[in-house]
C-alpha cells in the first residue's frame, strides 16, 4: 500500500505580509479529509536591484527570518487544529509565483488566500499570486477570499460547465469535492442571448441541457449516492456563478484562456470569480490528454 508521505500533497502557500487563517484552515481541513500531506510553502522573491552588499545581505536575512516565523506560526495553527496530520515546511528563495506553479507538478491541490486586489492592484503587485498560479498551475487551485457556507441543507457545490475539455475536468473535481462532503452538486451552464441570437431559444436551451446532462452522465453512475441538479441559466457567466456562489462550499470552473497576458492565460471567468465568488473559487485545468 502506497503511504501517505509518497502521495502527493496539498500545498498551501504562506503569506508572510497577510497571514491567512481562514485559507490556512481549509486547507488542513482537504488534507485531512483526503488523508494526504500538508505542505506549507512560503517563497522568498530575489532581493530588488537597487540593493546592493551589505544592505541586500541584511534584507534578504530579514525576509527570510519573516518568512520562517509565519511557517512557524501557521504549524502551529495546523497542529492545533489537526494534531496528527502529516505536515512539512519549506522556505523557498525565488518567485513565488514560480516556486508555486513547480510544486504544483506533484501536487494533488495548491491552496491560496486572497489579499483581495482589484484588478489594477493585481497588474501592478510583485506580490500577487492568486492569478498567476491560477492560470500556469499544473493541478486544481483554490482561492479561498470568502468561506465555506456550511448552514445550507443540504450544502452544495456549483460547477460551471461549457462544453470544453477544461470544464469537463472541473466538473471531475466537483463531483469528487461534493462527495467528499456528503454534499449536492448542482451544475451550471450560462448561456448569454447574442451568442444564440439567430437560433431558436427554446430549442437551444434544450440542446444544452441535452449537452449539460451528457457532461455528467458518466459521472453520476460513478456516484449515485450524489445529488445532481442542472441548471441552464440566461446572463453573464461570472454574474451568474457568482450568484450561484452565494450559499455554496465552493465554486469550480474550468481553465480555459489562451496564450498573452497571466489574466487571459487564466480565462475571463475564472478571472471574474476570483473578485466576484461568495465561496472558495476552485480553478481547474484542463486533463492532460
């Protein structure tokens, strides 16, 4: 039998500047669930240009020193919480964003808080993390900016489907997360008018709950015990998953942007959720064929 250490984590990434309990917390609680490793990541980015002997040697000392006591504090926060999960710790010298995306590669999850940036702020931040580990990581990435909405009977998770190779991975993930929960699922498929404006609406619709249903039909069989509802929505995607979000454990989408910028590598509506979502947004890539 394969042992939990030869399994692959979950990777938290510690925030040295903004400690993030709530995010630290969900994280330990997957690892727990799932029965893997805890891995608390924080990365040290190279010192700036303008520093130069003595004073790099003294800043690069402080940010470390920094970075060890917010690994220090956020073990202890997981071994009160979970006292017998396996856990390690790395301070790591470089990117964060790079160190991040490389640990991902043998990650079951990356986990991440939010310093709830506006868009401007995100462009402009060397310290922002959430949409670029977003758009290169190599496994599913959770946000957690707002909490889990447990009071919900029964909870439930959302799922964004489209018809793309990623959104059928989201909806693999968001089967697995709500059975582990013993929680419903309800998949979602927005629609906006003018991209089915010269067809028949009532027709359309139909064609993608047929679409919707097909998506999950294979995995239904896999959980039968697994409440599923579809739902064929009219607006805006990230308005109406962010509406969907508002009582939910947790909001997963598909990753689906091209190449140029980190934001289009990540995809508009990812993008859009992780300003916009009520609940832990989860970011899937798509399968590797």
């Amino acid at each position: 039998m394969t042992s939990a250490s030869e399994r692959r984590p979950i990777v938290f990434g510690v925030d040295a500047l903004e400690p993030e309990p709530m995010a630290l917390a969900w994280a330990a609680d997957e690892a727990d669930r799932r029965g893997l490793p805890l891995r608390l990541l924080h990365a040290v980015p190279p010192v700036i240009h303008e520093l130069r002997g003595y004073e790099e040697d003294r800043y690069h000392k402080t940010v470390r020193e920094r970075g060890d006591a917010a690994l220090d504090e956020a073990g202890k926060l997981v071994r009160t919480r979970h006292p017998d999960l396996e856990l390690a710790t790395v301070l790591a010298d470089d990117n964060p964003t790079q160190v991040l995306c490389r640990e991902s590669a043998h990650a079951e999850l990356v986990v991440l808080g939010s310093r709830r940036m506006n868009r401007l702020e995100e462009l402009l931040s060397a310290f922002s993390v959430t949409v670029p580990v977003s758009a290169q990581a190599h496994c599913p990435v959770v946000v957690v900016r707002e909490p889990e909405h447990i009071t919900q009977d029964p909870p439930y998770v959302v799922v964004g489907v489209d018809g793309s190779e990623s959104s059928a991975a989201a909806v693999d993930v968001a089967f697995d997360l709500a059975a582990r929960r013993g929680a419903a699922l309800r998949a979602v498929w927005v629609w906006q008018s003018q991209l089915i404006a010269h067809f028949d609406e009532e027709g359309a619709v139909r064609t993608l709950r047929r679409l919707l249903a097909e998506t999950t039909a294979g995995r239904s069989m896999s959980f039968p015990d697994l409440d599923l509802t579809h739902e064929v929505i009219h607006g805006h995607p990230v308005e109406e998953l962010a509406k969907a979000s508002e009582h939910a454990l947790a909001v997963v989408v598909g990753r689906r942007g091209g190449g140029g910028f980190t934001g289009m590598r990540l995809g508009s509506v990812p993008h859009g959720l992780l300003h916009r979502a009520h609940c832990p947004v989860v970011t899937v890539p798509r399968l590797p064929s």
